[in-house]
C-alpha cells in the first residue's frame, strides 16, 4: 500500500515536472509531451538533448511511463494501443501534408467553402438571392394572372 | 471518391437547395399576397388612386351586363352556324348568312368593347390613359392581326416561288 501510494506520488511528480497542471482528459498526456521546453519534430521526438542515438525507444518508453501514470491518477483505464494512437496523431499533425498533383486546388477550395464565415456568407448571399428572384418572378406571374383576369372579364376569348 | 469533392459537391447541392427553397417560398408568399380582383392589375399597372378606381369600377359595372348580353348573342350564332353546316360539304346560302351574322355580331361586339377600353383610358391621367389603351388594343385586336401577317407572310411566299 505505501508502496504503491508512493509510487503514485513519484508519477505524479514526473507529470508535474512537464506540466504542472494536471487535466482529466487521457489526452493532455499527448499534449503535455508536445509542450515541453524543446519541441518536438520528425527529426528530434526526444525533447531531452542527451539522448540523440534511440530516441524513439526512450521517448517511447517516458510517454508509456507518463501515460500509465496519467491513467492511474486519472481514473479509467486508456483503451487498448492508446499509446500506439497518440503517437500516430502526433506524426499526423507534423507531417507535411501531401500533395496530389492536380486536386491540390480542390481541396483548398474545399477548405475554404467550409471555414464557417465563409459558409454562412454564402447560405445569406442564396437565400436573398433566392428571395430576391423569387418575390420578382412571383410578381411577374401575379401580374400576368392579374392582367389575364381583367382580359377574360372585359374581352371574351372569342373576340380576340 | 475524393473527399474535397465530396464537401464541394454537396456544398453545391445544399446551395442550389437553399437557392431553390427560398426562391419558390417567395414566389408564393408573392402571389398569395395579391388581390385576386379583376381590377386589381389597372390598379397596379397604371398606379391609380381611389377616385380614379372607383370611377373605373361604375364603368366596368355598366359594361359587363352588355358584353354578357353581345356574348350571349354571339354563343347563339354559332349554334345557328353549325347546325347550318351540320351534314353539309359545301358552304351553303344559310351557312353563308350566318356566318355574315357571326361577324357582324363579333364587329358590334368589339366595337363595344374599345368603346369601353376609350371611355377607362379617359378616366385615368393622360399618360397611363394613353399606355392603357395601346395595350388593351394590342391585347384584344393583335392577335388577329398576327394571324392575318402570318397567313399574308405565307401566301407571298408562294407566290414568289411558282
């Protein structure tokens, strides 16, 4: 029991020693690495300057430390490859995004017609849009029925 | 599929439909909106006040009962008519008095009816008087004269071609 209560202190010490804010999500352990003094990269995910050679091994093992950890402290267990998953996501966000040649234009429009101003800007211009021709046509055909009403009481089809 | 294409695709589709549900909406508040009178179009077209409507109205009050009256006469004469053709290949005396009958009717008829189109004109400000009987003249009596440009159109053309 002491064992473990100590243990759990130590863990928390490491954590603190990153980020001295603890958070509840399973997540902020991910987060926390990311924002340690020296950023992370493809070329140097080890933040620690001293250990260049099998980085990937070492920095492996402190997040599976952190993250046990974290789980411990936090409350639920992580789900299976947490670890595995993490790790990917944080590959993902710092590679380059690939290119693939002549659609590269479409998805920055795609990117652009989803930013959310964007989107309620051009919903608003088709709506009044839609509106503006709508109230137009319908008071032209208004008009019509209006003027073929009058033609049909004063002058009967068969004198036209 | 790609993804971008996806977004772009139904971004346009939701656009056309937004585009597409507001315009029809309109459209109908539009026509619902308007007076189902038949004076309503003179009143709307030409811009006309109350007194000037209302002395259109006292008009166009007096001439139904007479134009009813010439229709009437006219529906009649072309029963004549047909029952003068019925069984007949040839155009015969009778059917040749009658349809001299028909025209005559449908003349005083019109000739009514552009009496009546003058007497409107002359109620409303000179200039919406003016438009409006220009237009009641091309609405009632163009439309024979389309049909006898066409048929006159077509007959020189034969004749230029032997």
């Amino acid at each position: 029991m002491l064992q473990a209560g100590r243990g759990r202190q130590h863990g928390a010490l490491i954590i603190n020693r990153v980020v001295p804010v603890q958070k509840n999500s399973k997540l902020r352990a991910a987060d926390k690495i990311s924002a340690a003094p020296e950023p992370m990269n493809k070329k140097n995910i080890n933040p620690d300057p001293g250990c260049a050679g099998g980085f990937a091994e070492a920095s492996d093992a402190r997040l599976g430390a952190l993250l046990r950890e974290a789980s411990r402290n936090a409350g639920p267990a992580l789900p299976p490859r947490f670890q595995e998953g993490v790790w990917r996501r944080i590959e993902e966000a710092a590679a380059p995004v690939k290119s693939n040649g002549g659609i590269t234009w479409l998805d920055a429009l795609a990117t652009l017609v989803l930013r959310p101003r964007l989107a309620l800007a051009t919903a608003t211009v088709l709506i009044v849009a839609g509106a503006l021709l709508g109230v137009r046509e319908g008071n032209q055909m208004a008009k019509q029925d209006a003027q073929a009403r009058y033609l049909a009481v004063v002058a009967p089809n068969s004198l036209r | 599929m790609n993804r971008s294409l996806i977004i772009l695709l139904g971004a346009l589709i939701l656009g056309a439909a937004l585009f597409g549900g507001s315009y029809f909406a309109s459209q109908r508040a539009c026509r619902m909106t308007r007076s189902a009178d038949d004076l309503s179009w003179l009143r709307a077209e030409f811009h006309l006040g109350d007194a000037e409507m209302a002395r259109i109205q006292k008009l166009h009050e007096g001439y139904l009962p007479k134009c009813a009256e010439m229709c009437a006469k006219i529906a009649a004469k072309k029963s004549e008519l047909e029952m003068a053709l019925n069984g007949t290949t040839n155009v015969n005396p009778v059917a040749q008095q009658k349809l001299a009958e028909l025209a005559a009717l449908r003349a005083q008829c019109q000739a009514q009816m552009l009496q009546h189109f003058i007497e409107v004109s002359q109620t409303m400000p000179p200039e919406p008087g003016r438009r409006y009987l220009a237009e009641m003249q091309r609405l009632t009596l163009g439309f024979h004269e389309q049909t006898e440009q066409s048929m006159s159109e077509s007959a020189g053309h034969e004749h230029h071609h032997p």
